[in-house]
C-alpha cells in the first residue's frame, strides 16, 4: 500500500498544492501587514485558495494522467467547481456574517460593561469571537485555481 501510495501523482500533486499556497499565505499576509504570522499554515481564507489550489491541482493530474475525456476527472472537476462555488459564496458570506455577530457582540459586551461597571473584566471572558476569515474573494479562488493547475502540470513533469 506505502508503495503505491509513494507513487500516485494526482495525490502528491494535490498535496504539493496546499503545501505551496499555505506557505505563500505566510508571506502574502507578512506583505499585507508586515508581521509573520505563521498560523496561516493551517487556517482558512486569505489569498491564495488553498482548498482551490488542491483540488485543481487533483483535477489537472487526473486529466494528465487519465485523459481529458475520462469519468475520473469528470468526477474531480466538478468536485474542483464545487469547492470554489462555496469557498467564493457560502464561505465567504458566512464570514461576513461572522464579522457583523462580533461586532454586535463587542457591542452588547461593552453596554453591559457599562450598565453593570464591569470594566475590570477582559473581552475573553464576555464569549469567544467567531472566525471571520472562513472563505475567499473571487480573485483568492482565481489564484488558488490557477495554481493548483500550474503545480499539477510541474509535478507532471518532474514525475516524468
């Protein structure tokens, strides 16, 4: 299993993808606002798409590898355009509505603050913010997609 595994092209295409674009992720947002913030290695959202890039990636190799025509990358291109359908629309909407529940939360917390004179308490201990970064922009899913099909073709040929 270990063997073949080692060998299967579209998985370590798909694989090399989400690697390549967390870490450019890193950077992007070092640029953006000139901090290092490495947890961006595993967390979602911000440019570029790393769910897009992977399943792009998935996509393109199993195009290269089965054939344009074939049920298999049927399968993964429509996987590939419901990734992005959700990480540009539901994902991002919830996002937004992430970031207007927190700010109606800091502003319940601060009116209670006030009503109670609880100033000594710390915002961590009136609730929990909720993630507000959880889908992409179009052009966030553009550059995933984009990448994800440049590391396949790259992975192709350094497979060969």
């Amino acid at each position: 299993m270990l063997p073949t595994l080692l060998h299967n092209y579209p998985l370590w295409s798909s694989v090399i993808a989400v690697v390549i674009t967390q870490l450019t992720k890193v950077f992007w947002n070092y640029r953006i606002h000139g901090t290092w913030n490495w947890n961006w290695l595993i967390q979602t959202g911000s440019m570029p798409s790393g769910h897009t890039a992977a399943v792009t990636s998935l996509a393109t190799a199993i195009g290269i590898q089965e054939g344009w025509g074939s049920p298999l990358f049927a399968i993964t291109a429509v996987l590939a355009f419901i990734v992005m359908y959700d990480a540009a629309g539901i994902r991002r909407h919830a996002g937004i509505q992430a970031r207007v529940l927190n700010r109606l939360a800091e502003d319940v917390a601060g009116l209670l603050r006030e009503m109670r004179h609880l100033k000594d308490r710390s915002p961590r201990e009136t609730g929990t913010k909720l993630k507000e970064i959880l889908g992409h922009q179009p052009i966030e899913v553009a550059t995933g997609a984009s990448m994800g099909m440049l590391i396949a073709w790259l992975v192709h040929l350094a497979w060969s």
